[in-house]
C-alpha cells in the first residue's frame, strides 16, 4: 500500500517537474541558444513521456 502511493508521488512530482522545466526553457530562457533550449526542451518532454509511461504501468498493475 504505501509503495504503490510512494510510486504515484514520484510519478506526479516527475511530471510536474517536467512541466516546470518546458515552461522555463520556453518563456523565461530567451537569452540561451537556440541548440541548448531545444535540448532542455526534448529532455522535459522525455520527462513527461516517462511519467505518462509509468503511471500506465501503474495503472495496468492495480487492475
């Protein structure tokens, strides 16, 4: 029980933190180049990605 809650947490706090980090690299680093905001960008975006992978996996899991 509390694992699967610690798993949940990590998984929501992952996401949100990659959320947070495209929205910096997207409207407050206007004064980096262009090659280092596109690779902060597909690394938030790989963040995202592996929430959404891991709370599907999750979610299979319970049912």
């Amino acid at each position: 029980m509390w694992k699967r809650g610690l798993n949940w947490a990590a998984v929501t706090l992952v996401a949100v933190f990659g959320l947070l980090w495209l929205g910096v690299v997207v409207f407050a680093a206007t004064s980096t180049s262009g090659w280092l905001r596109i690779v902060q960008a597909v690394f938030s975006v790989s963040l995202v990605g592996w929430a959404i992978r891991k709370s599907t996996l999750l979610i299979r899991a319970t049912t």
